[in-house]
C-alpha cells in the first residue's frame, strides 16, 4: 500500500519519507523502487536524468536538498563533478584548489576523496 502512495508523491515528499525510518528508507532505496522514483522525478520539468554513478535516492537527495557536505548548512549550488553541495565557507575551504585542476573537471573524474589537498604554489596543480 505504501508503495502505491509513494507513487503518486513528489520527488521532496519520496525524500521525506526515506528519512522517516528505517522501514521506509530500506523499502525506498531498494532497487525494486527505481520506477516509484523516476516517476516522481519525471513529474519535474527541467530536471535531467539521474547520473549513472549515481542512485536515484542519491540523485534526488543531491539535486533537491539544499545541505552542504562540508557543515550540514544551507548550500545552493551543487558541484555535479563532484557530487557535492557546499556553502560558500565550505566552498572556499574544500574547492578552492579545482581550477588548479582542469582535466579532472574536464574528464569528469569524480573525486574520491572528500578532503582533497593540492599543494599550492605548485602551479600544475598535482
């Protein structure tokens, strides 16, 4: 019956739900759901398709919740590269560096690391 319902919600609402126990969140992000979450996200104009290497819980999580990785606070802009939202505090601390680094945002290399140190002054960035 959940299911059902769930299948007419917002893709913000099938995020609500996921995060009301650990019930919902298990039935939510079970692959068998795929479908209940790309109905939702479909019913959002402009909104592209999910990533590859990403789940469509994921997916959604980053592109409709504004919370950045680095503090937990309020963050607009999502790094897609990096499948990462930071505020602008956290984005000078943990960004500050890319541009040192344009094949990996060229390429679209996803960083594996969350704390990435580039030496600085060394002018290649590596």
């Amino acid at each position: 019956m959940l299911l059902l319902i769930a299948a007419y919600a917002h893709l913000r609402d099938l995020l609500t739900f996921a995060c009301t126990c650990k019930y919902f969140r298990e039935l939510l992000v079970d692959k068998s759901s795929v479908l209940i979450w790309k109905t939702a996200r479909s019913k959002i104009e402009g909104l592209p398709d999910c990533l590859a290497d990403l789940t469509e819980y994921d997916y959604a999580d980053l592109a409709l919740r504004p919370r950045c990785h680095g503090c937990g606070g309020f963050a607009s802009e999502v790094f897609w590269e990096m499948r990462r939202r930071y505020c602008p505090d956290c984005r000078v601390e943990r960004v500050c560096c890319l541009p040192l680094c344009p094949e990996i945002i060229q390429k679209r290399y996803v960083l594996g690391m969350e704390h990435l140190t580039i030496g600085k002054g060394m002018g290649h960035g590596y």
